[in-house]
C-alpha cells in the first residue's frame, strides 16, 4: 500500500496516489478507512487533519 503514510500519531492515505482499489479498507485493523463521501460530521476533523499532512 504504497498511498499510506505513517503520521505523528495516526496513518493516512495520499489521494494522489490512491487508486481506491479497497485493499486498505479490507485489512484496516481497527476499521478506520472510508471514503470522503461516507464521512459523518464529527469524524471530518480527521479528514482536514490529513489534508494539512499532505499539504506540508
């Protein structure tokens, strides 16, 4: 899974190079991978926190 990189204190996926193939989602052991779509609101703040990762 050459998309995820390992953060400070948490995982996350490049969406320039995710193909959303699912294979992350299949073997995410605690469950945590969805797409942007499927987001609720009180887990947004996890998508801005890797949008600053990658924009660093």
């Amino acid at each position: 899974m050459d998309c995820i990189a390992e953060g400070e204190d948490q995982y996350f996926i490049d969406p320039d190079i995710c193909i959303d193939c699912g294979a992350c989602q299949a073997v995410c052991p605690v469950e945590a991978i969805y797409h942007e779509e499927e987001l609720e609101e009180e887990d947004m703040a996890f998508l801005e926190k890797a949008r600053k990762f990658y924009s660093e």
